[in-house]
C-alpha cells in the first residue's frame, strides 16, 4: 500500500509560500 | 540628519517611524529601517509610488510579476490587511513579523490558518485544500491521478477533521499542526535574525539617532 501524504506538508512545498526568498539577494 | 531624509520618507505612503514600529514587533529599531531598504526596493520595482502592489510582490518571489499563484496571491492578500491592494511599510512590518523567530507560536499557527482559509469563513474546507493541491501541482507540473488526490484528502481530513464535519476548524487546526510541527515550518524565517547584515545600508539612511537600540 502506497504512503499518502499529507496535503499540506505538500502544500507547503509551494514556492509562493517561500517568503525567504525575499531576503536572498 | 535631518529634513532631507525626512522629506524622502513622506513620499511613502503608510509610512511608520521606526521606534514606533519596533515597540509594536519584536523587530530591534535597527531591523526595521533594515526592513525599509528591502521594502523600498520592492515597492519601487515597477512603480516607485511607495507601496507594494501585487505585481511588484510576485516580481520580488518569482523574478516574474506575470506569474500568479494562488499561494502568493493568499500571503499578499493577509499583509494587505487594510485590503487596500497595496502594501504599506506597516503592513510589511507587522505582517513579516508573524515570521520572526521570537513571534508567538500562536500569531503563526492563526496566521497560517487564514492562509488556507481561503474565502475567510472561519473554515478550512476540503473544496479549498483540494483547490490548493490542485494549483501546487499545475506550479509543479507534477501529475496526479484525481483518485490520489482524493485518497490524500481522505487521509488529510481523517487526521485533522476530529469532527468528521468535512472542514477544519481553528480547533482542529491548533490540534492537527501541534501533532504536524513541520506544517508550522514555513511560518518562520530565519533570515528575519540577520536583517542588518543583508541589507547593512540602512546605517547610511538611518533617522535614529542611536541606532543600536
């Protein structure tokens, strides 16, 4: 039986969630 | 120092005095004027009135305004609390504080709930989790059967919907992320420790006088 992920561990892989990316010159 | 500075920071709109704002956040006074150097090149990327418009805060994550993402949309909407469709250096500040180090874990855990709360009912739904696994996966151009999908969001919601009412209350949320702390990851930026090494010229724009405090 395959392992099913959680939705929102995937969800947050987004990379509009990924504000570190404002600080990264 | 004078008026010169000063004259230059009234052409921000919303623009707040940095004591002020570091006596409301666990920013020092000097990490909110480093916070300025970031946010006055942001908001001057495409239109150098001051604040922050959605174009501009897509440009500054993806290199690219034109690319819209649900996800993006989200975090811009929640620091747009006046939901003005621009973001002032107040909202930038208070917002981008929920994602201090120090910040309570509790302003994270509520702030991230209203990030998937995506129509603000007070509810996760699953229509909406699904919505946003959807976009994840077009960003991502990974493919997933609708019936993977489905048994992901079977999982999900038996793990976090105590009630089995088919949405997430805050609640649950509370309960499900202590159980998850990763889901809490993205909540804190470490970067947020070393503002004024990243953006050391706001000393040269300083308007405090003494800035280590």
């Amino acid at each position: 039986r395959p392992v099913v992920m959680n939705a929102f561990d995937l969800i947050s892989t987004s990379q509009g969630l990924d504000l570190g990316i404002l600080f990264e010159k | 120092m004078g008026c010169f500075q000063s004259k230059g920071r009234r052409q921000f709109p919303g623009y707040e005095d940095p004591v002020f704002l570091a006596s409301q956040t666990a920013f020092t006074v000097s990490e909110v004027e480093a916070l300025f150097e970031l946010f006055k090149s942001i908001s001057s990327s495409v239109i150098d009135d001051g604040l922050i418009n959605k174009e501009e805060f897509q440009l500054a994550l993806f290199k690219t305004g034109k690319k819209e993402n649900l996800f993006a949309n989200r975090i811009f909407n929640l620091f747009d609390v006046k939901q003005k469709g621009v973001i002032d250096f107040g909202d930038f500040v208070r917002a981008l504080n929920v994602f201090h180090p120090n910040a309570p874990h509790e302003d994270k855990v509520d702030f991230c709930f209203k990030l998937y709360d995506l129509d603000g009912t007070g509810f996760i739904e699953r229509k909406e989790v699904k919505q946003m696994l959807i976009a994840l996966l077009s960003e991502s151009e990974m493919r997933l059967a609708d019936e993977v999908v489905e048994s992901i969001l079977d999982k999900t919601f038996q793990e976090a919907d105590a009630n089995q009412d088919g949405k997430i209350d805050k609640t649950e949320w509370e309960n499900f992320v202590s159980h998850n702390p990763s889901l809490m990851k993205i909540m804190t930026l470490p970067y947020l420790r070393d503002i004024t090494t990243t953006f050391p010229s706001f000393v040269f724009h300083s308007e405090v006088e003494d800035i280590a405090t």
